[in-house]
C-alpha cells in the first residue's frame, strides 16, 4: 500500500462506525471502496472517509438513506470536475441548502430534547441529595 489507501480496519476506527456498518453503506451504495488489494481487501482513500463522516454525521438526525443517497449525490456533482451550467449548478446548491435547512431543525429540536433531558436528571439529583440530607439528620 502507498500510503494513500486505508483497510476498512482503519476507516471503522477513524470514522467510529462498525465493520458491518461501512459494508452496509457499500451494500446500499452510499460508499465504494476506492480500490481493492490484491488479496481483495476493500481499500478506502481520505475522500472516502470524509464521505462515511457525512453519512455518521447524518445519521442521527434522523435523515433516511434516500436522503444521504441524494445529497452525497449533489455535492459529488458540485465537487467533480465536470462543467455544471449556471442552472444546474444552482439546483445543486439549492439540494444542499435543503438539507443544511433540514439538519438545522433536527438540531435545534435536538437542543430542546437535550435541555429537558438536563432538567431531568437535576430533578433527580435534587432528590437524591434531599434523600441523602433526610437520612443525615
């Protein structure tokens, strides 16, 4: 290996996803390894890693594998070499802020679940240590 290619071994580590989890993104198309060792072992390059670092990222917003599919689509377009026309380009920026829009909402209705789940164990806490002051005295 010259360096440039990782062992799914590497990736799973890297990005904190299973094994089974990246060969699942592959089975569904989400991720492709770049190249195979000559013993046919997947092998992964940095683009690769920051692609399964989108669809992690992704996942617990609740965003479904169609909608990971269509936006890993759009910024592959937006990032190739290839010549976009004005409109198209636009189009794909406009996927994109779909989903920037998207991932806002789940985060801001993250921060509420999150707050309420503080204010929670606080009240437990609380309850806790009254407990703990009614034994003392």
């Amino acid at each position: 290996m010259d360096g440039k290619h990782m062992q799914i071994g590497e990736v799973a580590a890297r990005t904190e996803l299973s094994l089974r989890t990246i060969r699942h993104y592959e089975e569904t198309g989400l991720v492709v390894p770049s190249a195979r060792s000559q013993g046919g072992f997947r092998l992964y390059t940095e683009t690769d890693v920051q692609r399964l670092m989108v669809i992690r990222r992704m996942k617990p917003l609740g965003f479904p594998l169609d909608q990971m599919r269509d936006l890993l689509e759009a910024t592959d377009r937006l990032d190739a070499d290839d010549v976009l026309g004005p409109g198209e380009r636009e189009a794909l920026l406009e996927r994109v802020r779909t989903y920037e829009q998207a991932a806002a909402e789940q985060v801001d209705k993250l921060r509420v679940q999150l707050a309420r789940a503080e204010d929670f164990a606080a009240t437990l806490r609380s309850r806790l240590e009254q407990s703990a002051s009614a034994v003392r005295s």
